[in-house]
C-alpha cells in the first residue's frame, strides 16, 4: 500500500472514530464514570449500503450535519 493511502486510511479512521464517539454523545447513556455508551444492532455494513443511499452535508446557517438516509429503490 502507498504512503498517500495509508495516511489517508489513518485519517478515514479518525473521522469514523470521532463520528461514532459523537454520536454515543448525542444518542447513549452517559455513565456514571463519564463514559457515554450507546449500543447498535449488528448489521452488515456492504448489507447496508447496498440497500441504502446515505448523504450529509454541513447546514450553514445551523453549522449542524444532516444525514439522509434513503432505501435505495423505494416508492415515492
């Protein structure tokens, strides 16, 4: 693997970890100990995107993400 694609997987992981960290914030149970804890169902995660469209984008005026989650082939 190049040095470019590994630095840039490093970052990916980054952002994944914070992404999920924030939203055990957000969405679990603070502890008692400070740690905050928030359980998923399993899934498959190549499942899931074949199944689903997922998009985000940053709200300017708000400064928070919105994340769209939408079945892939679904009746409007």
């Amino acid at each position: 693997m190049q040095r470019n694609s590994i630095e840039a997987l490093g970052q990916l992981s980054v952002v994944l970890d914070a992404w999920m960290g924030r939203m055990a914030q957000e969405y679990g149970d603070h502890e008692k100990d400070g740690r905050w804890v928030l359980a998923v169902d399993s899934f498959s995660p190549s499942e899931f995107m074949e199944r689903y469209d997922v998009s985000a984008v940053k709200d300017e005026d708000t400064g928070k993400y919105i994340v769209t989650v939408e079945e892939r082939n679904a009746e409007n």
